[in-house]
C-alpha cells in the first residue's frame, strides 16, 4: 500500500510552503498526499476567512481545497471532518496509517504562534501521531539534507512501531546524515554518552551511528541549547523525541516542547514516545 502524508489544512498552508515541503517530501517517500480540514480545528483564523462555519464559508473551503488538491504534483485527495482537529486527526490515522502529519507554522505572530502550541500538545496527548510542523519563511534547504535529533538522554519506547521507522525512512528517502544533541541545563546532571546513545539504538531510530554524531552542550534552557546547537550543525531539520506523559523535571516537559513548536527557524517532526 503506498504511505501517505496527511496535511492538516489551516490554510495557513495556502499562504505558506508547508503544502510544497509535503509534496516535496512525497516524492522521494512514493507518499500521497491527504489534505485534511476539520471544520473546528481550533487554529487561528486567517484573514477572509472568518466565517468558514457558514454554509457559504464551508464551500468557499471546500472550493479551496480541492483546487489546492488540483495543483499538486503527487497524487492527493481531500477529506473534510465536520468533528474537532483530535478526533479528526485519530480518524485520518485510522483511515490512512500516515507516515506523519503535516502542520503549518504561522509567521511570527506571537499570539497564533502560542495557540498553535496549544494545539500541537493537545494533538500530541489525545491523537499522538509523528507531526512535522513547516514553518512559513526562514528555511530554505529543500529536501532536508541535515537532520539534529533532540532526546533527553533517558530511556524511551514508541507503543506504535510505524513511528520508529519514520525517522528511517525519512532518512532513507532524502540521503540526509543525522546527529543527536542532548543538551544539560542547570537543573539536569550530564549522563553518560554510551547512555544516550543507547536510548537512541534501543528503538532502531537508526541502523548505524556513530559516537561522534552525538553532540553534549549545556545551556540555561534546554530548548534554548537544542536551538543553538541546530544553528551551529546547519541543520534542516529538527527531531524531538517528546513524552506523552512526562515524569517531572525530564528534560522535554511541555513548556521545552512548545518553545521548540514556537521558536524553532527550521521544519520540527515531533515523534511522541512512552516514557
């Protein structure tokens, strides 16, 4: 069966080049693409398009999406879900067994910026899936050549084994390298590098790697060092391995998290783990 990429339709991918990066990705992946819009996804609103919930504002996006559909190079195919994004999303997963999910990131905006963080985490306790969130300007490398996987240096399993092949796959499909940062703030003593790398073999995440991809940093926030070391790698693309429940004090707790959602300049794929 060929994999698909469903892309959540905030239209802010109508304005952005979150669509493209998915299409773009779905070529060398053999993916089609699903676009899928809840009719209550809870994100922000763009302009001219507040009354979406009226008869007539549903055709005008049910109109948009299929000409967005239309203009794509790999096969897509749109879905409406008159339910919430989660449900939705859970829905859409079921239906399509997608490699990942595919999210616009508004421009800089602080407050859209901040609710689509909300959203994010909330899609990441109730419909936990791999995400890749594209911002909409500030990165430029296409296909991703570089990958910067972040992980908090403690033990971690995924309860779905499709998602610890996405980040194979991926790699597979682009001929990007990876390397892994873990990051020790003022609060978290270092552990030992054989142990980190373990978290990261123990999943298969990758068949080989070598000890010398792995970079240690500190930084007064983790985020803020995870940030950082992605500059300095000229990464592509970030990888978060973020915890679905998350025991107090770990490292990628949910304000880490959002920050990264918020802040990071380049495409973010959150793969959500067990702790």
């Amino acid at each position: 069966m060929r994999p698909s990429l469903v892309v959540l339709t905030d239209f802010f991918a109508v304005t952005n080049r979150a669509l493209s990066y998915a299409a773009g990705l779905a070529v060398p992946l053999n993916a089609q693409l699903v676009l899928l819009h809840a009719r209550y996804d809870g994100l922000p609103v763009p302009e001219g398009f507040g009354d979406r919930h009226s008869p007539q504002g549903e055709w005008k996006t049910d109109q948009a999406l299929l000409r967005l559909a239309a203009g794509q190079t790999v096969p897509t195919e749109v879905e409406v879900a008159p339910a919430f994004l989660p449900e939705a999303v859970n829905e859409a997963v079921r239906r399509h067994h997608p490699l990942f999910l595919v999210l616009a990131r508004p421009h800089a905006d602080p407050d859209d910026t901040e609710q689509l963080a909300s959203v994010v985490m909330d899609l990441l306790r109730h419909a936990p899936h791999p995400l890749l969130l594209v911002p909409a300007a500030g990165w430029d490398a296409f296909p991703p050549r570089r990958l910067l996987l972040a992980v908090d240096g403690a033990p971690f399993t995924f309860n779905d084994q499709d998602h610890q092949e996405v980040l194979s796959r991926l790699l597979f499909a682009t001929k990007a390298t990876l390397d892994v940062v873990h990051v020790t703030d003022d609060e978290q003593a270092r552990p030992d590098k054989d142990a980190v790398l373990e978290t990261v073999r123990d999943n298969d995440l990758v068949s080989l790697f070598a000890e010398s991809q792995l970079h240690e940093v500190y930084s007064p926030t983790v985020a803020g060092g995870v940030l950082e070391e992605a500059a300095r790698q000229e990464a592509d693309m970030l990888v978060v391995v973020v915890r679905r429940h998350t025991l107090f004090g770990s490292l990628f707790h949910r304000s880490v998290t959002a920050q990264l959602i918020q802040e990071s300049a380049i495409p973010v794929l959150l793969l959500p783990a067990e702790d």
